[in-house]
C-alpha cells in the first residue's frame, strides 16, 4: 500500500492560514502523525487534494511544504493506520445511524452526510454498508 505524506509549514500568523489548511487535511480525512506531517492513503483524488494542497501553502507568505508518497517501512505500521482512518470515519456513520434510529428524519441531509463519510473511507469500512442499508431502508419507508 501507497501513503501520501504531506509536511508542511505555515507561519503562525496570520492563523486564518493554519486554520485553513487544518481544515482542508481533516476534511479529506487526513491524520495527523506528528506536528504538521499529514497522512493519506493514496488514490487518484487523495493525491489531486494534496498536490493544491501543497501549492496553496507554497503560495502563502512563509508557506512550505513537501508532499511524499512512501511505503510503511515496518510490519504492522499499515494495520494502525487503516485502524485509525476505519475508526475515524466510522464515527462520522455512528452519528449518521444514531439520527436514524429517531422517528423523525430528514433523509435528504443525512443522505448527504453520508455521502460526505464515504469520500473518506478510504477502507471500505462494514458499518458503513450497514448505515448505507438503514438509509435505503430508512427512504422506502418515508416513500
């Protein structure tokens, strides 16, 4: 498996900066490993993001970054990083499941929210399917 590795400096102010780019990363789903190095596995759209990404900092004033594509170099490091990103984006469907689990809904927005889970699970994550089925199952009730 391929990761994407951003690096990247941004100085602290204006903190709109920081911000920003904070924002982009948790966005995609991207994990934080240590100060300002970001991971990502890598995919057709995770490398697209990120290369902006990356030319946007430059572009900032003070702005540096490095983007790298790598391999995990120990065994087990991969198995805690599909860990971390499986957990992440479960959670945004356990608060999906828990809104349909209540007798009045609004599918559309929570259709949507869940659109916005699966852009960033990268795993394919099982709960996920399971929230996918309540939906439908969810809207052919409220047809």
């Amino acid at each position: 498996m391929r990761w994407l590795l951003l690096i990247y400096k941004v100085p602290n102010e204006p903190s709109a900066r920081r911000v920003y780019v904070w924002r982009k990363l948790k966005g995609m789903g991207a994990l934080l490993l240590q100060d300002s190095a970001w991971v990502l596995p890598t995919t057709p759209q995770t490398r697209e993001k990120l290369m902006w990404l990356t030319a946007e900092i430059k572009e900032m004033e003070g702005g540096s970054a490095t983007l790298w594509e790598a391999d995990a170099a120990f065994t087990g490091q991969e198995d805690s990083l599909v860990q971390q990103f499986t957990a992440q984006v479960d959670e945004l469907y356990r608060e999906i499941m828990t809104q349909l689990e209540q007798t009045e809904v609004d599918i559309a927005a929570l259709s949507k929210r869940y659109q916005h889970a699966q852009t960033r699970d990268y795993f394919q994550s099982a709960f996920g399917q399971q929230v996918r089925d309540a939906l439908l199952r969810r809207r052919g009730d409220d047809s």
